[in-house]
C-alpha cells in the first residue's frame, strides 16, 4: 500500500506527546529507535485517503467509507498504549510501518494513528530523525510512503 501526500503544518503539539518516555520506549519497540518528538503531516486526498481510512479502521476506528476495495493484507498495526500522568490522560494510538520513498532513499518511519484525532484526511509521520529538517521539506511538497507488510 502506497500513501502520497502533501505535507502540511499541523497544530504545532505532536512534541507534547512525542516526547513523552512512556511513548519513546513503545515508539523504540516499534521502530526500533526513538523517534523524533513531533509528527510529520501530509494531507491526503483520493486513493490515499482511503487508504488512511482503511488503516483506520484496521486499527478499531470507525469510518462511514467503504474501504473493502483496499488492501490490508499482511499490514500489521502496533498498538500504542495510552497512560496517564499527573492526572493528564495521554490516549493511545496505532502505528503501521512504514518508508519514506524520497530522493531514491527509502527511510524507515511509522503512520501513527492517534485513538482520538480532529483530522481523518492528514497521516501523521512518526521516524527517528526530524523529516522536514533531513529532507529539505515545504509546506506543499509531496512525499509518499510504502507501508510495510
């Protein structure tokens, strides 16, 4: 499965949550490093979309699209545990991994799909360095990404 986006400026709070050591250690587990603490977005459109919408739904979230035409097959989501700390609820998340297609370079990421999100049309990018920085990138630059199976 192929996922091609535009990258896009998020809320600017994904460092609250990234940097959180109960996050890197599941994040470590997953990718086999610590990640970056912030998210790289990309807005989808089109195929993409529903592709975002089937890893969705794959990871427990409800969707009203119909995603039976995409294929899942052999993608494995990692399930994020949620925690609590100083009576601040941090939620869960799924993440699928993942490579960045970019420059003829495939680098290692993860999709992460938070439990609770506003936005169903962006794909939240979790990789061990700081994307934007490493690959020059724009608000408007299209990046795609090869999940796993």
């Amino acid at each position: 499965m192929r996922i091609v986006g535009a990258v896009s400026s998020g809320l600017g709070r994904a460092h609250v949550f990234m940097s959180q050591p109960h996050y890197q250690s599941q994040f470590k587990r997953i990718l086999g490093m610590t990640a970056w603490p912030g998210t790289l977005n990309l807005a989808v459109k089109g195929q993409s979309l529903l592709n975002q919408l089937a890893l969705r739904k794959l990871a427990g979230l409800s969707t009203d699209e119909d995603t039976s035409t995409v294929n899942i097959e052999g993608i494995e989501a990692k399930k994020v545990e949620g925690f609590m700390r100083d009576g601040v609820s941090f939620g869960a998340a799924t993440a699928y991994l993942a490579n960045i297609l970019a420059a003829g370079e495939e680098i290692p990421c993860a999709v992460l799909i938070p439990d609770l999100t506003r936005h169903v049309d962006v794909v939240e990018v979790i990789a061990g360095t700081f994307l934007r920085e490493y690959l020059d990138l724009v608000d408007g630059d299209e990046m795609e990404l090869a999940l796993k199976r």
